[in-house]
C-alpha cells in the first residue's frame, strides 16, 4: 500500500475562499497519495490587531462575539471533545451551508450542521462562549507561524524532501479543479512551494468564489 503524504490544512469555515481550496484538496486526495489533515485557524485571531484598518463590515465580523467566531469556537470545541477526525465532516457540513447554499450563519444553521456530522447539537452553544478560545489560539498560531502574518486562510504543509515542512497560503482558485487539472495544479504549488527563495505569484481576481 502506498503511503500518503499528510496535508495539514488550516481554514476558518467562515471565507469562501478557504472553502474553495478546501473541496480542491479532497479532489487532490482522490489523485494523487495524499491525506488531508484539517486544523482551525481564525481571521478574527488574525486580524485583531488591525480591525481599524478594515471596512466596516469585516470589522463588525470579526470583533468579539461577531459572526466570525462562532464558527471557529464551535470546531474547535468539536475536535477537543471528539477528536481530530471530527473536523473535516464538521467543515463541509457547515461550508456546504454557509457558501454553497447561501444560509445565515446563525444558531440553527450550526445545529444542522452539527447534527448532519454526527455530533451533539449542545455543540453550537459554544458559539459564544470563550471556553475554547486558547485551544483556538493555539491552533491558528501553529498554522500561522508557518507562513507569517501577511496572508489568510488556508494554509497548507506538507513534508519537504529534507523532512522539514514546506507551508504555504492558498492557493486562491475558483472553481475547484477537479481530476486531473487538480493534480496538476497540486504538483505545481508543491513545485513553487518547495523552490528556495519563492513567495509569490499573484494577479487580480476577477470573479468571486464559484460554488459548484
């Protein structure tokens, strides 16, 4: 049997554009010999330090008890209690309805999706409560601290030849490849990725996130 390299990948259920690259990643599992591993980071962690500097909507997000924590608390939460392997169920089940299906990011929508991953609805109580939180910090640090500050979510790791880890934001696509151009796309970001010296290609965006 061959043996798969670990991807740990880190996301806040919460951007479209992490989800994006999510669903890429399951398609690159299917082939090429790789296993995602899912770990929670948090744009509002990320972005604490410099909500003065955002647009108003984003600020209103991300500060404390805004709608981007409860997402991140409630996965979070879930990987302590149940277990690592909780994570990636939980993700596309709260992505699904976040992104794909347009609903609001409320108590009921965390229920759902809660229950649809096999987990307790009790869960989504979390979702304002900062009984996790350092759990959480500790999570987005470690995949933070792999990249810098000056990126978001995701980021991605995966072993180097030399055994150390190479990391790496992104990347930003839309729609999700799917067979073999997310192979090849796959093959191409480890290639960058791995390159000494290499950080970044980059172009203006000139559609949104396409959910399909």
């Amino acid at each position: 049997m061959e043996n798969k390299t670990p991807a740990d990948f880190w996301f806040d259920p919460s951007c479209p554009w992490a989800w994006m690259t999510s669903r890429w990643m399951l398609e690159v599992e299917k082939v090429r010999p790789v296993e995602v591993r899912w770990h929670v980071m948090s744009l509002a962690v990320l972005n604490e330090d410099r909500l003065d500097e955002m647009p108003e909507e984003y600020r209103e997000a991300m500060r404390p008890g805004g709608r981007t924590w409860a997402p991140v608390r409630v996965c979070i939460a879930a990987e302590q209690k149940y277990g690592n392997e909780v994570l990636g169920p939980l993700y596309t089940a709260l992505g699904t309805r976040f992104h794909n299906q347009g609903l609001p990011r409320n108590h009921e929508t965390i229920v759902a999706a809660l229950e649809e991953a096999g987990l307790p609805a009790e869960l989504a109580d979390v979702a304002h409560s900062d009984a996790f939180d350092g759990e959480l910090r500790a999570s987005h640090a470690e995949g933070i601290s792999k990249v810098g500050q000056d990126v978001g979510t995701p980021v991605i790791a995966v072993p180097g030849a030399d055994g150390e880890q190479i990391a790496f934001f992104g990347p930003v696509v839309t729609p999700a490849p799917k067979g073999e151009a997310a192979a090849r796309l796959w093959d191409g970001t480890l290639l960058v990725a791995s390159t000494p010296g290499f950080y970044e290609i980059k172009r203006t965006r000139t559609s949104g996130p396409v959910f399909d």
